[in-house]
C-alpha cells in the first residue's frame, strides 16, 4: 500500500524509443494504482512560464471587487468570477469552502461549429484590466495539454491499451481550468480552503504555491503533503480515469487549508474528454468496482449545475467526485 507520493522524471515519456520509457510508465502505473497521485519533474515547461502564470492569477484576484462581479458566472454561462463563499459544497455541511475562483473553458470561437452540437463550448472572458491574461494562460494551457498526452500514452501502455485509446477521446476537449486564490485562514478557525473530494474529470495537473496547503489522503486514512521539488507539478488520477480502468487507477481524496498566514494562489489544469465521450470500463472492472457510464457531455453540465445551492442531484446525475466511507 503507497503511503507516499513519488517524484518521476517523465522527460523519456516524451519519445517512445527512449530506453528509460517502459520504466518510467511502470513508475506511473505504480503511482496511479497506488495513491492516486505523483510529482513530476522533466514536463519542459519553463519556470518562468509558472511564474508569469501564477503573476497573472494574483493580479486578476486584484482587480476591484465591483469589476470582478461583472464577470461573475452565471448558470447559462459558467465562466469568469466565483466570488469567494458563493458555492456550497453538496456534501451536506452546509459550510462554504474558502477561496474566491475564476473559471476558464476550452477556448472555442464564438461562431465554432461544436458549439451547435454542444452549449459547454464558447468563448472565455477575460478581465479587461489584465490584458495579458488571455495570452499568458493560454500559452500554458497548450503545454499543459502536451503533458496530460504524456501521460495519457502512458497509462495506455502501462494498461495494455490499444494506442489512442484515452488520447483521442480529448480532442476539441471539455477540458477547463480553475483560477484560485484562498485567504489565509486562522489557526483556530474551522472548515477547509476546499473541503475533501475527488476529482471529477480524468486527470489533474497543478503547479504547487510555494505557500503550501494541498493535503492527500492515503489508502490509510491519514493526510499527507506531496513533496514536489521546485519546478515540478502534481498530478492525480480523477473519476473518470478509475472509471476507464475498470478501478485499476485510484481517484483520490484531497483538500486544501491554507494556515500559512500568507494568501495562496493555484491554477490546477482539469482533463476532460470531448463532449460526446462516453467514459466507460475498457477492461474487465476489479472484483467490487460497479459504476454506470458516463456521458461528458451531461456529466459535465450536471457538475456544474449543481454547484449551486439551490439545485440538486437528479436521478441521472453521474456520482462523481463523491467521498464514500
């Protein structure tokens, strides 16, 4: 039972005749089969590209709070501005997580023919006094794609899976991202930044804030920081990739509290698979792994429904991201 997070080097995923590739995919399946998460090193991403990143998020957390309500998301359209305290968990605590958020899609052109066959897909907006936001974010959610292909191929060959398997289904991606800035919270005071949950798409990229506060859960119950070095990123295996793998690769419990005293910022990248997918076992499932299909398309638009307060989950709605004792 891993009761770690491993760092691996993934560079040699990047070319599959590197003599180091079959090892390094063990080395991912043994993460992913294990706790569910790892820290990886070698993306090629440049630190400066993070750091301009993460630059960007604060100042767009900056901005006045009348001209960030203005962007605030709307149930037709749900992107731009959380405001902080706005969604309560449907976990039934009734307590609203910590932090102020701002939500960004997959980038589609206004008159994009997809979006006749889906209504997720359009336009993002973008804080008109950030002006560099569009182009600095979207610089490093293209590099952040080609890693999550990586890894992707990866867990295709670590599961025996015909090639293209998992990597097709995320062309013209539901693939989203979410901007975040949590207060520090008191050393006395309750409740979490985001309060424990599974992910709900099929894989989770994010580079750590310096300041720290992401907590996993082990396969024991405790609660562990994942140590990853400077430069690197974390990854978790989400729902719909314990779905594809018949329970084989573990969606795992995490939250975050911020007690650092400082404010922290996070951008965490969220994989998610076209519109018209259908996420389903392409193995056998495990012995006691039992979960219905699911369509990304209507997982999606019921996830982000029932973020607020006043919706509830229909009998149709996926069970996703949902804690089980």
């Amino acid at each position: 039972m891993m009761e770690r997070i491993p760092t691996i080097d993934i560079a040699p995923l990047m070319q599959e005749a590197h003599p180091d590739h079959g090892n390094i995919v063990q080395q991912v399946m043994d993460a992913c089969t294990g706790i569910g998460f790892l820290s990886i090193t070698g993306t090629g991403i440049p630190p400066e590209l993070v750091e301009r990143v993460r630059v960007c998020v604060r100042a767009i957390f900056d901005v006045d709070e009348a001209s960030k309500w203005q962007q605030a998301i709307t149930r037709e359209n749900y992107r731009g501005y959380i405001p902080m305290g706005f969604f309560t968990p449907n976990d039934g605590s009734g307590h609203a997580d910590k932090y102020e958020g701002y939500k960004l899609h997959h980038e589609v052109a206004e008159d994009a023919p997809i979006r006749r066959d889906c209504a997720l897909y359009g336009p993002n907006l973008w804080p008109a006094e950030i002006p560099d936001a569009h182009g600095i974010i979207l610089e490093y959610w293209a590099r952040l794609d080609q890693v999550a292909d990586s890894l992707l191929g990866a867990l295709e060959a670590g599961l025996e899976l015909p090639a293209g398997s998992l990597r097709n289904a995320f062309r013209d991606p539901l693939t989203n991202m979410t901007l975040l800035h949590y207060p520090p919270q008191a050393p006395e005071e309750g409740g979490y930044g985001i309060h424990p949950h599974k992910d709900t798409d099929a894989l989770t990229i994010i580079a750590p804030d310096p300041v720290g506060g992401l907590e996993v859960q082990t396969r024991g119950g405790g609660w562990i920081t994942p140590d990853c070095p400077t430069g690197g990123f974390v990854v978790n295996i989400g729902d719909m990739l314990e779905l594809w793998s018949g329970g084989r690769l573990k969606s795992t419990p995490h939250r975050v509290v911020n007690r650092s005293g400082k404010e922290r910022y996070s951008f965490p990248y969220f994989a998610v698979p076209r519109h018209d997918v259908v996420v389903s076992p392409l193995m056998p499932p495990l012995p006691g792994f039992d979960r219905p299909s699911v369509h990304c398309g209507h997982w999606s638009a019921e996830i982000w429904r029932t973020n607020w307060s006043d919706e509830t989950a229909a009998e149709d709605t996926p069970e996703l991201g949902t804690l089980h004792d």
